[in-house]
C-alpha cells in the first residue's frame, strides 16, 4: 500500500464522495483530512510501541567541562545506556543504570576531595560529580537532560558521546505534504487509513459509517499480532514464579 499523506488523503476523499485532488493543496477539504490523518498517526505511535521506531541511539554531548557529565536526550526514549569506562584506550562498555532523582542527590556527598559541584541547568542548584572513576549511573531533573554520577577529570574533560551506547525509540516528525511518506510499517498503514476514515466521517459527514468502524476494530486486533518483522512468541505473565 503507498504509504504517502496524499495516497491516503486521496483515499479518504474518495470514501467519503468528496472532489478529488492531485496535491493536498487543491481544497481546504483535503488540507481538513491531512491534518485528521496527523493527529491519528500521532495517537496511534503514543498509545503502544512501534517496533520500526526503536533504535540505536547516539547521546548529545553539552561539550561544556562546567557540566562535564550531561547530556541531552534530544526527544529520544531511552531504554539502556552504556558508556565505554576503559582506562586505556580499550572498548570496555558498562551499562549506566537509571535512578530517580531523589536517589541521586542522596548519593551525591562532598565528603570525597575527588569531586566537583556542577550547577544543575535550569533550577541552579548544586550538584556534585565525582571526577576520579567512570559514571556508573544516571537521572534527569527535566526530561530534557541527562546527568551521570561521575568522569575522570584526568582522561577527559568532559564525557564523550562518541563512547555512548543507548537503544530506544525515536518519535518520528510529521510532515504535512504531498511526498511525505508516513514512518510506520505497512501493516500498520491501513489501520492507520481506518481510524483517519472513521474520524472524517464522524466529524465532515455528521455520522460514522458502520463498515468503516468494523474494519477499524478488526484491523486494531490483526495489527497488535503482526507489528514484528521477526516472529515472537506471546508474552505471559509468570506471577512471580520462575
């Protein structure tokens, strides 16, 4: 199936015996529908996980040796973090772990000279960072910025993104033109037209279609069972037993 905005946006129009288009462009009809598609593909990738949106991520640096252990997550979801914690030169990746904020600033402690205080980046307030061993776990404050626990000050100035490693998913943008190609898996394309249809119906034609909402109900349950390239076998749960 295309899988361009115009493809669908012709569509739609077609089901809905509007006037066809060659460009979105061509009628405040089909600029209405693009924009149902957007907000439906949106909702769509926010309510569950899309296999195709996971990815290797790498981390942005702030390059900034008075916040030597920050990063920023750049709208990024992530789910591990490593960094390279070789002394040496070597490859020797440690996964970083997460904790909440609170634990954070319980762990940090002044007590050690090998540290330094480090200005958090919005609020101002005192963070300290240990400058003599490799991070070993992280938070945020914002949702924005990532802080590890510590770096050697004597093998580099501030932590490098180059030595990250992070997988996780990436929110893809929407563009409203005739060329877009929407970023999700094909199975997920005609669900994605369903659910469009059904929001158009209900707000350009006064009423929903009742063959339009079987087929979106019906397409919800097949896709849940299909999003994976690769073959998976159902996930239960244990209740704690091994």
């Amino acid at each position: 199936m295309d899988k361009t905005l115009l493809s669908l946006v012709q569509s739609i129009l077609n089901d809905m015996d509007s006037e066809p288009v060659n460009s979105i462009s061509d009628s405040i009809e089909a600029g209405q529908i693009a924009s149902v598609i957007e907000d439906t593909y949106y909702n769509l990738i926010s309510a569950r996980t899309i296999p195709e949106h996971k990815e290797l991520i790498k981390l942005v640096s702030l390059s900034d040796n008075t916040r030597p252990t920050h990063f920023e997550y750049v709208g990024k979801v992530i789910e591990f973090l490593r960094y390279n914690v070789s002394l040496n030169g070597g490859v020797e990746y440690r996964e970083i772990k997460f904790i909440e904020p609170e634990d954070f600033l319980k762990r940090n402690s002044s007590g050690s000279s090998n540290t330094m205080l480090v200005t958090d980046v919005h609020a101002g307030t005192n963070l300290v960072i240990g400058t003599s061993s490799m991070p070993s776990v992280y938070t945020s404050f914002d949702d924005e910025h990532i802080v590890m626990d510590s770096y050697v000050s004597t093998l580099e100035s501030t932590l490098q993104a180059s030595k990250t490693q992070a997988y996780g998913t990436v929110l893809p943008a929407f563009t409203i033109s005739d060329a877009f190609e929407i970023d999700i898996d094909e199975v997920l394309i005609p669900y994605l037209l369903a659910e469009s249809k059904s929001v158009c119906f209900s707000l350009f034609k006064a009423g929903s279609d009742p063959k339009v909402e079987q087929s979106a109900r019906r397409l919800k349950s097949y896709m849940q069972n299909d999003m994976y390239r690769t073959k998976k076998a159902n996930k239960r749960p244990n209740y704690g037993r091994l």
